[in-house]
C-alpha cells in the first residue's frame, strides 16, 4: 500500500563552501556601485545583520549558521530514514542549468537513468571552496527511477496538469543543483556518496521572468535601470499548488512509500530588487511561515506571482508544490523551523509532513 511521506528542505549552495565564503553573495553585491553608499554602511544595517557581520565580515556567525542548518538537515534525514521510502520525488528550480534559450518548460520531470553529479559546479563558477577540501570534479551517483517518472508524467497529464519530460539531461554543465544538493545536504558526512534512496527530479521554472533575463543569477542595478529584457512569466503559485495536489494523488495511487521533498530557501536577497540585494525579505518569509504553521493555505493561495517576485521568494513556487500535495492528501506538519539570516543570502525553512 502506498504511503506518503513530506519533507521541505533548504539547497543553498554555500553551504557546501567554506566558512570564510558563506557570506560572498553579499560581498559581491556591496560592491554594486548603483546601490545608494549609505545603505552598504553595515551602520545602517538592522541588528541582526550588524551581529551576523561583526568585525570578521560574517566568519563566525557563518559556522553557527551551518551548524544550525545541518542540525535542520539531520531531522529531516532522519525523517526519511524512519519512513523508509522507495522513491524521494523533490521539486526544485532550475537557475539556467538544465533549461536554457531552447526552452523554459513550467514543469518538467526528469526521468533519468543513474546520473553522474558533480556537486561542486556552483561552487566553481562563484569561486568558493567546499567545505570538505576535496576536488573540485568530486561526483557522486544520483540513482533514477525513469519508469515511475514517466508514470507520474502520464498520470499528472491524466489529470489536467500540463507537465513536461526530459529523459536525459543537458551535456557541458553542472547537474542542476537545486537536486545535486538536495542529496549532498540529506548525506553531508558522506559528500552525496552514499545516498541509499534512487531520485526522481521535478523542476518547476520559478525563476520566470528572470530565467533568461539574469541568467538565473544577480543582476547589477545598472542593468535592471537600463530595462532588463524580462522573460515570460513561470507558473502561478496557484498552479503550482495544483501541480502538487495532482503529483500527491499519484503517489498515494501507486505502491510505492514516496517522500514528497520540497529544496529551496525562501526569500534570496540577490532576487529582492526592493531591498537593493541586500537582505531578504524577512517579514514576507515570516508571514509565509506562520501560515504554513497554522496550515492556512488559503493565505499562501491567495499571493499573486507579482508579490512572490517583490519579495524574492521565486523559490518557494517548489514549497507551494509540496504545500498542493500536503493538502490533497491531508497531510500535517508535525516539525518546522525557519532560520533567519540577514547577510547569508536567503531565509531556509525546514518542514515534516506525516
């Protein structure tokens, strides 16, 4: 008989890096010449932030953010190893990686066969170190399970859910790493190497207009007063709500334990253009959360795509998959945490449905 596990979970990229790089994406964005002087003033700078920044631009506050995020990732292992599941179906965005000018799908399930992953790609293009020491081309296997991909894909289209498929992925870049991490974070202490569950991927286009436009990455503040040429719009948040709710009647029907996993962080300050790259938004992420506590979803259903994007939250359209599943399935949460972070890039919640 099938059974249904939820777990929501963060793939933020510097955690794999060194301590001494945790705090980059900021760096990099203090040194934006558009962003107004005396905001970059970390004076100016809420207390948080001033406490996270301290006089080692962010050094020790980074270990105690990746000592509080690998705890987060620990219960969330655990979870999984409890509920022994056959097959762990994770949604995540893809940042220009797999998808590029060819073509931006809304959703696509990948129904690969066994992947070789390099998890340090990310790492390598922002010029960090990982955390382990080890080569840069260190790779793990992510095990695939391409027939009961492609039977979710039937019985989601089925439905009325419009969802595309690749049966292999693009060759010259890195793994998308919204999934690469997904396993790397689940087996930290052994590099992704001894992940024992096989991986379907489930990418949802939560970059949008942005896809293209920054290249699934930061854009200068130039570039944006120039007039960026915004791309075509990803999927509602509501739409991706109905996506999960059809993805979890499937793994209800079929007969397979199946561990629904959403991977992202929530609010990204690179994407929260009103907070000049500087922070994420915050209150957004904690208005989020505690509705997802108090399993309002009539509030998170109500966001327009607009507000998702001003507050940076491109990447919660994967939490509002799993969140479609949680529902259709009446599924509760039984353990949550969000951390906060001001100069670590983005908020990451972490979340057990059972």
């Amino acid at each position: 008989m099938a059974e249904v596990l939820g777990v929501g979970l963060t793939h933020y990229p510097l955690l794999a890096g060194a301590d001494t790089h945790m705090a980059n994406l900021l760096k990099s964005t203090l040194k934006d010449p558009d962003i107004p002087a005396e905001l970059k003033d970390p004076s100016s700078w809420l207390p948080l932030a001033q406490k996270e920044w301290g006089t080692d631009d962010g050094v020790a506050a980074a270990a105690a953010h990746r000592s509080r995020l690998l705890e987060d990732l620990q219960k969330c292992r655990d979870a999984i190893d409890e509920f022994k599941p056959d097959i762990v179906m994770v949604w995540g965005d893809d940042q220009y990686e797999n998808f590029r000018e060819e073509v931006i799908p809304s959703f696509c399930v990948l129904a690969y066969t066994d992947t070789e992953v390099e998890p340090f790609g990310v790492l390598d293009m922002l010029k960090v170190p990982n955390v382990w020491g080890l080569p840069s081309d260190t790779s793990f296997v992510m095990t695939g399970e391409p027939d009961f991909a492609k039977a979710a894909v039937t019985d989601v289209l089925s439905s009325g859910v419009d969802v595309a498929y690749s049966y292999q992925p693009r060759e010259g870049i890195h793994f998308p790493h919204a999934f690469g991490n997904t396993q790397l974070f689940l087996d930290y202490d052994n590099v992704g190497a001894e992940f024992p569950y096989p991986i379907v991927p489930m990418a949802v286009n939560c970059y949008g207009e942005h896809v293209i436009a920054r290249k699934g990455g930061i854009a200068r503040f130039a570039d944006i007063a120039a007039g960026e040429q915004l791309d075509p719009p990803g999927p509602t948040p509501l739409r991706c709500f109905e996506f999960g709710r059809a993805v979890g009647r499937f793994a209800k029907r079929s007969d397979k334990r199946v561990a629904l996993v959403a991977s992202s962080s929530w609010s990204h300050a690179f994407l929260h253009d009103k907070g000049w790259h500087l922070r994420p938004d915050t209150e957004s992420d904690q208005a989020m959360y505690e509705a997802m506590v108090a399993g309002d979803y009539e509030a998170w259903n109500a966001r327009t795509s607009r507000q998702v994007i001003d507050a940076g939250q491109h990447e919660m359209l994967n939490w509002y998959c799993l969140l479609g599943a949680m529902s259709e399935l009446g599924m509760k949460l039984s353990w949550s945490d969000l951390v906060v972070t001001e100069i670590f890039n983005s908020n990451k919640a972490f979340a057990v449905f059972e």
